[in-house]
C-alpha cells in the first residue's frame, strides 16, 4: 500500500483508501449512510484518510442502464481497494425488476460481481451477543453458552454459476440446473477454511450431501487433502441436512464451517436467524488478494425501505471487516465491533432485536437507523 501513503506534517504516514459503494435498492442507501458515518469517524480518529464513489447497482442500475450492475461500474470497482454494498432487490411480486429476463434482474447483478471479481469466498461468521440472547429463538439451555462461528461458504461455482436451460418437449416443459466444481475450486476454498480456522478455535466442519452428489465426493477427497497441511486443526464431516439440524440442536460445536455455494446460502441464514436477527450479520466475499466486497447477509427489506427503521448494524460490522482483511487496520476494525458491543449493552435497540418481553423493555431503548449509527460512532 505505499502508493497509497503520503506524509502529513506532524501526523506521519497517513493512509489514503478508495472505496467504492453500491448502495443498491430498499433499504441499502439507508444503512450504507450509517456505515459512511462510522467510516468517516474511524478515518478522523485515527488518521486516514477514505473517498468513496458511489456506484449503481441491482434495481438502482436497471433503472438507469436497464442492466444491474454495467461493465464499468465493475471495472471502477476493480480500481478500487474494497467494494461496500448495501443490499439489493425488491418485492418480486410487484416490483417491474422482476417483469425482464432473469439475466437482467438484480440477483444476476450480484452474481456478476462476484464472478468478474472472483470473490469465490465468502465469510459470514454467526455470533451471538451475551446482550442479545433474548432474541434468539432457540431455548436457554441450548445457548447458555453462546456460540461463535463462521460460515466460509464457496461463491463462484456450484448451483448458481452452472450451466442452466428450460426446454419443452412434447408438451413438456423441463428446467435444468447443473452443479459441477473442479478441484481447483475446492481446493482454494478449503484453504481459506483452514486458515480461517487456525485463527480461531482450529476446528473445520466440512458440509456435504456425499451420500447422494459426485460434486459431494470430490469436495471431500480434495478437503481431506488439504487438511493434510494443517495438523493442528480438526476436521470433520457433516451431511448437510444433519448440519441443518445441528445448528438448531448444538450451535456451540461449530467453529469453521466450510461449505459450497447452495448449501452455505441455506445455511448461513439458519446461522443468522439464531443470533436473534439477519439484521446483525456481516459477511465479507473475498479473492486471492485483498481486495474484498463487504455487505450485509441480509436483503433488501423492500417492507421496511424508507422508514428509517432498518438495522444498520449488520451493515457497520461488515465495513469493520473491510477494515481488517482489506485495509490491514485491526485497530480500527477492532474499535468499530466494541462500540457495536457497548451501544447494545446500553440497551439501544432497532426494533428487530427488541425483546418481545415487554416487561423489561423499560430498560431497552429503541431507535431507529440514523440513531444506531450515531450512537456507535459518537462511542468510536
Ligand atoms: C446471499 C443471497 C444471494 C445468494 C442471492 C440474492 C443471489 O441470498 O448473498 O446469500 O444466493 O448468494
Ligand atoms: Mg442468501
């Protein structure tokens, strides 16, 4: 990064950061702004210094281009040293995005992002906040606990980048979707897996359906292989509907779960559901350098849009990840995910993470966006 350092008097190196945001549609400018605002606090404090350019994306584009994400925009982002996107999409029962070709709706934006940047991994850790047990719905005794894990999920192969067609013959229609992954593929994932876990508790839990796919069995040849180079961590094997289950049964066994595009979409909304609310989860999706797109797991909320009430959180812990794997400030990352802590220990709240139990709401405050994201940065 020394093209990126100049000297400022009294002030030593101060590091200059391009960052490029897609705020996308529904609720993504609101919760964009407040991920800005704590950005631009971290930046002050600390001595950097971050321009953005803001960039259409999904709903946003189609109705600019008539496309969710152009050609430009992705080599804009390419100049960039981290992309920070909102969500995308809307309600496809009524929204005119969803009345064109599927290649052309705001999902195959996304898509696109990810293949033309190669982020084939994808990290969504799940964590539940001693402040927020309450609005788990799984039962005391199975959380008391807590549990902390994350999901590194494959995110340019699998399902969603295979070979699709629908066909009609004889007057019957067929679709057809196909799943296929390359060692290389794999193997470049199970990497990430495994460094990710000997950062952590050293544990990889492998996802599969290898009693039914071939894609399965060749996923954990080529993860046991890997494994070969990290006698330190563990490894085991979970098929993926037991892992389903297992999340809700004994969420505090995972530590690293690693697992192809399909199953790790399914799955880490199981994950984020039982940390009380999709509304807190970050997720990074990163290449084989350090360049990464950082965003929500959530979506869009077109129901919610506009009322200033959406949870910024999720948004806020993502670019406390840019700050990690893409800028090098652990510092600074680190402040970003204490404030979140303290402001929640406050009592503030958003109302997807207010307890349902009125009595002791006396103690909770709920806030809206705007709110959230002052709070934490006044904390910073
Ligand atoms: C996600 C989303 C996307 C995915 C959709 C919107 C294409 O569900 O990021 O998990 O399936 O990857
Ligand atoms: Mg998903």
């Amino acid at each position: 990064k020394l093209e990126n350092c100049r000297m400022r008097k009294g002030w030593g190196i101060e590091m200059t950061f391009n960052i490029v945001c897609m705020s996308g549609d529904g609720i993504g400018p609101e919760i964009i702004a407040e991920a800005k605002r704590v950005l631009n606090k971290v930046a002050e404090k600390y001595g950097h210094s971050i321009t953005y350019k803001d960039i259409l994306m999904g709903g946003a584009s189609i109705d600019v281009y008539g496309e969710p994400l152009t050609d430009e925009a992705i080599e804009i982002a390419k100049t960039s040293d981290a992309v920070l996107l909102g969500s995308i999409g809307g309600n496809a029962a009524i929204s005119p995005w969803y009345r064109i070709s599927p290649e052309l709706r705001p999902e195959a934006g996304l898509l696109k992002l990810r293949k033309s940047l190669n982020l084939f991994a994808n990290l969504r850790p799940a964590y539940l906040y001693e402040e927020l047990q309450e609005a788990c719905p799984l039962r005391e005794n199975v959380i008391s606990d807590g549990f902390d894990m994350v999901i590194v999920r494959e995110l340019t192969g699998g399902l969603y980048f295979g070979e699709r067609s629908t066909n009609e013959m004889n007057g019957m229609i067929t679709a057809t979707d196909t799943l296929s992954y390359s060692e290389k593929e794999i193997r470049r994932i199970a990497v990430k897996g495994f460094e990710t876990a000997m950062k952590r508790k050293k544990k990889v839990t492998s996802v599969d359906k290898v009693n039914v796919l071939d894609s399965s069995r060749l996923w954990r040849k080529v993860v046991e292989e890997v494994a070969m180079d990290y006698p330190e961590v563990t490894l085991e094997h979970m098929i993926v509907d037991n892992c389903a289950m297992q999340l809700i049964k004994n969420p505090k066994q995972f530590d690293v779960i690693l697992t192809e595009n399909m199953f790790g979409d399914i799955l880490s909304d199981e994950a984020s559901m039982i940390t009380g609310s999709i509304g807190m989860l970050p997720s990074a999706s990163l290449n084989d350098t350090k360049f990464g797109v950082y965003e929500p797991s959530g979506g869009s909320a077109p129901d919610i849009a506009g009322k200033g009430i959406a949870n910024p959180i999720a948004t806020i812990l993502s670019a406390a990840m840019m700050l990690r794997y893409s800028l090098g400030l652990e510092k600074e990352a680190e402040a970003v995910e204490a404030a979140v802590k303290q402001i929640l220990k406050e009592g503030y709240r958003t109302v997807d993470i207010m307890p349902q139990d009125k009595s002791r709401c006396s103690f909770f405050k709920q806030v809206g966006t705007k709110d959230m994201g002052r709070l934490i940065t006044e904390y910073i």
